[in-house]
C-alpha cells in the first residue's frame, strides 16, 4: 500500500517540474524586453535598466536563474506585482479561500445532484427520467457557463430580486477572517443576517459553477451504471435469487462508482477553469478573477504565479484521486 | 414426477415484426438425481433456455412456454419474489467464466456467505462454518485463508470451485452446469468434472450439463440432448448415441470428434453455419447443410418424434432412411 | 455411399454497411435533428455575406438598442435588434457563425494530426520517443484548458489566430494520449505482428495498418473537440483575449453585453442561445455517431 502511494508520487515529479520551467519561461518569452515586462515600465533609462537587470539576476546564465526562481519558490516567494507592490503570496493567500469556497461548494452540488440522478438514469434506462437526465446534463455540457451565469442574474436578481447581483456578501457586514471561508466566518462572528447573506451569495455562483461537473457526473454515473449492469457478476446475482434492490445497491454500485470517483476528480480542472469565468461574472474576490485582472493589467508575475498554483492544484488533485482509486479497487492495489 | 418439466419453450428477441427465436419450442425433462446433457454449437440456444428457466432473461427477451413446472411449481405464474425464492435455493447455475462471474469487489467468502444468509437465514458462527464447509466441500486447499481472498487473487479452476461452492451452498435440487470447463485447462477440467460427478451423486441432485464438447460429456451423462438452432433434433441415453445416432447432426457432430478421423486426409466437418436472424430456412433448420436432405425437408419442419426431429433418421447403420 | 454435398443458396439479406449505419444513427431522433441544425449553422457560416441583412460591423446610430422585431419598440430591419453601438445582431449572429466554425475546425485540425502523429510515435517506439513525448503532454495537461489557453495569450497578445493555436495547443495532448491509446490496444493484436513478419516497414505499419482501426474513438472525440473549441473561442472572447470588437464572435458580442442585462436583455440573451443552440446540436450529433459507430464495432468484433 504504501509502495503504490510512492510509486504514484514518483510519476508526478517530472510533471511538477515541467510546470516550473513552464512558469519559469513563461515571462520571457512575452515579446518585448525582459526587463521592461519584468519591471512593468517602458523607457527605462541605462542606469535603471542596468540596475534593474542585476537586481532581478537576469544577467546571469539562465540555469542559474531557473535554480534562483525554484528556491524562491520553495520558500514561498512567488514575486512582487507589479501592481500593488505587494508580495503576490500575500495577496494570493487572502484571495485564495475565496475561490476554494466555492469550488468546494460547486462540487458537492454536483455530486449530491449528479451522482443520484445519474445512478436513477441508469437504472431506469430509457424511462422518462432518464431522458429528462440526459438532456439536463447534455443542455449544461454545452452551454457557455459565464453565459448561464448572466442569464441567473438576469432572472434571478435582477427580474425576481431574490438574489443579490455580486460579491461575497452585504457591504454592511464586516466579517473578521478567521478561517477565510465566509460560510463559517460569518456563522462564527454571531452577526444577525451575516450567515445568511453568505450564503445566498453563495447560490448562484456555486450553481454556475457547478453545472458542467454536474452534467458530466451523471452522465459518467449512468454509463458507468449500465456497463455495470451488464457484468457476468450481476448475472450471478440474479442467479442466486437476490432481490433487484440488493443486486444494485450490493452488488452494482460499488463496481459503478469506481470510474466516477476518477471523474470527480478530474472534474477540478474543470472547476479551476470555469472559476475565472465565474468569478469575473459576479464579482467574486477569488484567484480567477485576479488571474484575469492581471493578465490586462500586465501583472506578470501575477500570471505566473497563478498558473504555477493552479497547475499544482490539479497535480495535487489528480494524484489524491489516482491513490484514492487504487485503495478503492481491490485490483489495481494488490497487482504488481 | 419428474423434476423439471419443459415443454414448447420459445425465446424471442429482436423485434415483434422480425423477430429472431433463439429457443423455438422446446421440450425437456429431467428426474432427481440424473444427470443430463445437453450438446450443441454456439448459437443453438443451450444457454439461452437454461436462462429463461432461471428468470434471468430480460426484456426485449420474450419467454413463452406451454409448460413450465419446476417441482411442482408453475414457473410461469410465479410472481418475482416467489420466484427468487427457488431461484439460488432450489435451482442453482453456475457459468462458463468464473472469474468474470465473481464480483471483484466483494471477498469470496463474502459471495458464498451471501446465498447462505439471504435463503437459509445463517449468521454469524453457523455462517462461518457453512462457508468453510462449503470450500473444503469444493477441495479448496487452506479453505480458510481462501475466505478472505478476491477473486483474482485466485486461479480459473480456483474460482470455479468458488462458483461451485456458491452454487451449492442452499443443497438446490437442481444444478445447470453452462460450460463450466471450456476457459480451463484440460487438467483441471477434468478435476471440476470428477468434482461436479462427486457432488451430484452425494446430494441427489439433478444435474444439467450444458457443452459443446461431446467428449466431455460422454463419460458422465446418462442421457444427451442434442440441440440446433433452438431446438431439441435429438435425445437418447448416452450409449445409443454414440453408438447409433439418428439425427442427421448428431452423426456429423460425432464425426467431427479429431478422434474419428484418423486415418483420414482432413477432419469431418459439416458446411456451411448456423442460421442466423436473417437467413432461417422455412422447412428444416438443417436443411441447407444435411446432406441427405429432401424435397419434404425444405418445405415443413419435422416434428420431435420418439427422441428425433427428422422426416429420415438415420438407421443402425447410419444410413439415411429417405426412400 | 457419399452424395455430393448441396448446400441449399439460401440468400441471406445483410443491409450494406452505409445503410446500417445511417439506419442506426438515424434511429436517434435527436441527432438527427441535431444534424439538420448543424447543417443549417454550417450553411449560414458558409452564406453568411448573402444571407445576412446587414453588414455586421455599420454602425446605425439612429436605432441603438432597439429590441427585437417582436417586442414593443422593435423594427421588421433589424430582426433580433441591434446592440449597444447600433449593429444588427441577426447580422452579427450569421457571420459570427462563420468565424466560430473556423476556429473551431481549424484548431480541431491543427491539434489532431499533430497528435494523431505524435500518438503513434509513443505507441511504436514506447520506450524512446514515447517516454518524452507522454511526458511533455503529461505538462501540457497539468494546466485545464482556459487556463492553458490565457496562458498562451499572454504570450502571444489576443486576436482570431492566437485564439486558433491556443485552443489547438490546448487539445493536442488529449489526442495524443487517445491515439496511443487505441494504438497500444491494436499493436498487440495479430493482423498488426502479420503485416510486420510479412515485411510491412514502420511508417506504413502506424499509418496504413494501426491508424485506420484507432479512428473511431478518434471521431468522436473530435466532434466533441469541436463544440468545446467553440466553448473555448466564446470563452476567450468574452473575457476580451480572443477575437477583438468589432470583428462579430459570439463571446464577444456577450462581453459587451454585460452592462445591458436591464436595460436590453436581447443583447445577452441572442448570442447566449445561439452558441447553445449550435454546441448542443453539434454533441447530440456526436453522440449519435458515437452510438452508430460503437456497436458496430462490437458486432464486428
């Protein structure tokens, strides 16, 4: 078990330091000078630039800059924005709960809606329920999310006035940041109407958010359910004389839900993705929307920062899900 | 009073307007204690039958039947939850892929305890020791540690003596074999036979054997069916068959066996294949590929008479009989 | 004693393998109406200079905002309304159909030979190239797609062609990896080692042998790469780093849109529906084909 958990983080090394040099090539190879993109100013006259280029070790070779940017890195120094002058960790670590909030709520939508629905769908093959699944799920596969997102507010906040149209939560509230999840903030602060402001806040977002992983759960569910059904062992099964209900809940589910756990987890890349958009919809003070900001700011070494996180985030993610997949499935486990 | 009673079983697929009858009006018997097989080519609808017996076909699968009583009860008027209560108790299959016919999720000694504590209503130390029982039973050696184990941690023979012991666990009256020892080794084929041969004869059991493996078969088997296409084309005890077989398919399936051929250039075998869903004949099924057929033969499907389903059976000599 | 053996011409009738095709694909009604739309949208991208009653980008500055022809306000010229800045949005929907369809096609082109290519090298040589190969998509994919995407829009500025190679870069490493994988699958079965001990050399090994019977999965990928790059160039579009004003694409048009959502709910909602409408046609369709083409391959097998 534990020789499986290495061998997995062994594959992912390479990988993570490919994303470093990713990163680390990233700023320059922006067209224009280095120096300028790095220092956020055209014109620099000789004296600056040349100080400038020494302070950013830029006049040395470039293997000594990459050993230079990767043990800033494993110090946690992720740079300077340009924009603020602040460390981008600092800022990155304030914003960062913001978006790991609604992720998290994004994904137990769609999981607790997709995953029955799917399952249901599969079970009943064919019935009116599964039709109607599938064309949910294939509706939310193929619409553009920030789309969705404008028209919720449309309707939602806008026509009906049931939700409000951006933000975190009221303006009046002040919440001190304990954990950084407002959710939980807000209910500890004790404040009337503060939990509840967070959390309505929260809906539309996180139902935004949240629909492309749903519609891809439940489709992932139900294939996954059919193909299940179809086994030799649910054959024996039914052979041996169990009752339907135990034959799926015994017998079918546990094979099922194998895929769908890889699925789930493949699904932050999704989240990380559809985040940017939502975030720049409503407003929301997370990473996405700083990542965006930056870009049309030049806040290079924003970007870079962002894209270095986010891509360890997935790697992160993705490698929780393989060790998880193979505890679950006895095969791959004791193989090899 | 025999113990299962079948008769003009018919199995469709397909659609209403077309439909494709992989059993077309089947008849079958089997007594307490015997042991039958029955014989036939991929196709021929030996698995299929034995399924709709079991309740396990379904929908677009249609089952019809003029009878089919199962010790003393009418299969047909069952409703589902009576129906399960024979089904792994009374009759038992187990299949020709153990490994793939085990759930790999769920230990063996979870799959075996499962018959017992659903039917027989066992926990915990009787459950136990039925379980272990029932592996020694089956000649899995260090039964106990086996318990614990995942199917694919185990052999193919392994596993289906697994199959075997799930299959037997309640003591069913009956027992449908479906090829149980055509993905083993000849080895251990022979050890699941001996096995199965065993276990029959101890219980009492009525035990359907179902191959395409006529050698197989033979040692064992007090009668035979021969099935083609969806029906039964010849029964007769086991030494009458092989000795003198009347169906003009029994005798090419014989001829077949590598073991009659030698001597010869090239191995027997018959033309031509199986009617499929677009190409049954209107008379005989056989007819296009027998080689004595008849006129007669292409026009009206002969009828089972007296264990044969032909207009011209072969005589003592294996000579057709047509005029 | 023996007689000659007649086998009765019993002559069976199989459909032809187009006609079971279309048979099964078309039992699927969805798809099939999914098909006629995509049809009609590939028609308008084709047409778009003649069937679009207006130029997209003329300014009508007399008739900004205008509703649609059937609310109140609205006028039988402009039949969807006009946007912010006095354009006709039917105008700007059809050409916007075009420019969509380009990207899309053009990046799904551009990303699946070099992965189909790149595929069969890891799968013929997987201990050399291979290894380097996987392990360069394995970064690739590390980052998810919009992502990836800004990423090389940071590199090389916005407009209509980054947009084309930022969406193709974004692919290509799932073609590869799928094309390995159904390349792995098939080098290891018996026509692919008879076609090498009869003397077939590598190139036509991976190409004329392998690569035909990894296409199928390929396909159908490929269609949901398509309406996925048209997700994508909306995307981009919309957050203002791929096609730039006044060029009409879909996202974009939405990302002015914003400001309007009261005051001129047409301008959001227009464009909005009109990628779902071709996106979803476009996977119905996929998976259409998908069904057609699957269980064939199973009754084949």
């Amino acid at each position: 078990m534990f020789s499986f958990i290495l061998r997995k983080l062994a594959t992912v090394i390479p990988t993570f330091i490919g994303i470093t040099l990713v990163a680390f090539a990233l700023i320059r190879m922006i067209p224009g000078d280095p120096i300028e993109v790095m220092v956020g100013e055209r014109k620099l006259d000789p004296v600056m630039h040349a100080a400038a280029m020494q302070r950013l070790g830029l006049d040395q070779p470039l293997h000594i800059q990459y050993f230079r940017y990767v043990k800033d890195l494993a110090q946690g120094d992720l740079g300077i924005s340009l924009v603020t002058r602040e460390p981008v960790t600092k800022e990155f670590l304030t914003l960062f709960p913001a978006t790991v909030e609604l992720a998290i709520c994004a994904l137990l939508f769609a999981v607790l809606v997709g995953l029955p629905a799917g399952m249901i769908a599969g079970l009943k093959r064919g019935s009116v329920f599964d039709h109607g699944v599938m064309g949910v799920s294939m509706t939310g596969f193929s619409m553009p999310i920030f789309w969705w997102g404008l028209i919720l507010i449309m309707y939602f906040s806008v026509t009906l006035g049931w939700t409000p149209v951006s933000g975190r939560i009221d303006i009046e509230f002040d919440i001190a940041q304990r954990t950084g999840f407002l959710l939980i903030d807000s209910w500890l602060s004790g404040e009337e109407g503060a939990f509840k402001s967070a959390a309505m806040h929260l809906i539309l977002p996180t139902i935004v958010l949240g629909t492309i992983p749903l519609a891809v759960i439940a489709r992932m569910t139900r294939s996954s359910m059919l193909e299940v059904l179809r086994e030799d062992y649910i054959r024996t099964a039914r052979a041996k004389g169990l009752a339907p209900t135990r034959v799926v809940v015994v017998h079918a589910l546990r094979n099922a839900l194998i895929p769908v756990i890889t699925v789930i987890g493949l699904q932050v890349g999704s989240l990380l993705g559809g985040a940017v958009l939502t975030e720049t919809i409503y407003s929301w003070p997370g990473i996405g929307k700083w990542l965006v900001d930056s870009i049309s700011r030049r806040d290079y070494p924003v970007v870079q920062a962002g894209i270095l996180v986010s891509a360890t985030i997935f790697i992160v993610v993705n490698l929780f899900v393989d060790i998880l997949y193979g505890v679950v499935n006895p095969r791959i486990r004791s193989a090899k | 009073m025999s113990l299962l009673k079948i008769r003009n079983l018919r199995v469709e697929f397909g659609s209403l307007a077309h439909p494709f009858p992989a059993v077309d009006g089947l008849d079958f018997d089997i007594d307490r204690g015997e042991l039958v097989g029955i014989v036939g080519e991929s196709g021929s609808g030996k698995s299929v039958t034995m399924m709709a017996l079991m309740g396990l076909i379904d929908a677009p699968g249609r089952v019809t039947a003029d009878e089919l009583v199962f010790d003393g009860h009418d299969l047909l008027k069952l409703k589902p939850a009576q129906r399960r209560k024979i089904v792994g108790k009374d009759i038992s299959m187990i299949f020709q892929d153990a490994l793939t016919s085990l759930n790999p999720s769920y230990t063996v000694g979870f799959q075996i305890k499962e018959s017992l504590k659903v039917h027989m209503g066992l926990r915990g130390a009787a459950l136990e020791k039925r379980a272990l029982e029932l592996l020694e039973l089956v000649e899995i050696p260090a039964a106990k540690s086996r318990l614990s184990a995942y199917p694919h941690q185990l052999s193919g023979g392994m596993n289906q003596r697994v199959m075997i012991a799930v299959a037997i666990a309640c003591n069913p009256k009956l027992l449908i074999a479906d090829e149980p020892t055509t993905a083993l080794d000849v080895t251990i084929q022979a050890q699941i036979m001996d096995l199965l041969e065993r276990l029959q004869k101890e219980h009492n059991m009525g035990l359907i054997m179902i191959t395409h493996d006529l050698a197989v078969i033979a040692e064992m088997a007090k009668r035979i069916c021969v099935m083609y296409a969806g029906q039964v084309v010849e029964q007769a005890p086991v030494a009458d068959l092989f000795r003198a077989p009347r169906h003009p398919y029994t005798q090419a399936l014989l001829e077949a066996i590598p073991e009659h051929s030698k001597g010869a250039h090239r191995l027997s075998a018959l033309p031509g294949i199986v009617p499929g869903h677009y190409d049954r004949p209107k008379g005989c099924l056989l007819s296009p590929r027998c080689r004595y057929a008849q006129d007669k033969c292409s026009q009206e499907r002969p009828a089972l008479l007296d264990g044969v389903r032909c207009y011209y059976p072969l005589n003592a000599e294996g000579e057709s009989t047509h005029g | 004693m023996t007689t000659q053996v007649q086998i009765a011409d019993v002559v069976p009738s199989y459909p032809s393998p187009l006609k079971e095709f279309w048979q099964s694909f078309s039992h699927n009604k969805g798809a099939v109406v999914a098909l006629f739309i995509f049809l009609s949208v590939i028609f308008c991208g084709v047409f778009a200079g003649w069937i679009a009653p207006h130029d997209p980008v003329e300014q009508y500055r007399d008739h900004m905002l205008t509703p649609p022809s059937w609310a109140e306000g609205g006028m039988s010229t402009y039949l969807l309304g006009t946007d912010e800045l006095g354009r006709d949005i039917l105008s700007r929907l059809i050409h916007g159909a075009r420019i969509s369809l380009f990207i899309a096609f053009m990046s799904v082109l551009m990303s699946l030979i070099p992965g189909m290519v790149l595929g069969l090298l890891a799968a013929f040589f997987p201990k050399g190239a291979g290894t380097v190969i996987m392990r360069v998509m394995d970064v690739m994919l590390a980052l998810p797609g919009i992502l990836l995407a800004i990423c090389i829009i940071t590199i090389l500025g916005p407009g209509l062609i980054n947009t084309m190679i930022a969406i193709a870069i974004g692919t290509l490493p799932s073609y590869t990896r799928l094309t390995r994988a159904a390349a792995m699958a098939e080098i290891n079965k018996e026509y692919v080692t008879a076609s090498r001990v009869a003397g077939a050399g590598a190139l036509r090994l991976m190409f004329l042998t392998v690569l035909p019977n990894c296409m199928a999965p390929i396909i159908v990928n490929a269609t949901l790469g398509f309406s996925s790059a048209i997700l994508e160039t909306a995307a981009l579009g919309f957050l203002g780093l791929g096609v730039q004003p006044p060029t009409p694409e879909w996202g974009t048009m939405l990302s002015a849109a914003r400001d309007y959502i009261e005051r001129a709910p047409w301008v959001v909602t227009m464009p909005g529906v009109t990628i779902l409408v071709t996106v979803l046609s476009i996977n119905l369709m996929g998976d259409g084909l998908r069904d057609a083409l699957d269980p064939k391959l199973k009754r084949a097998a």
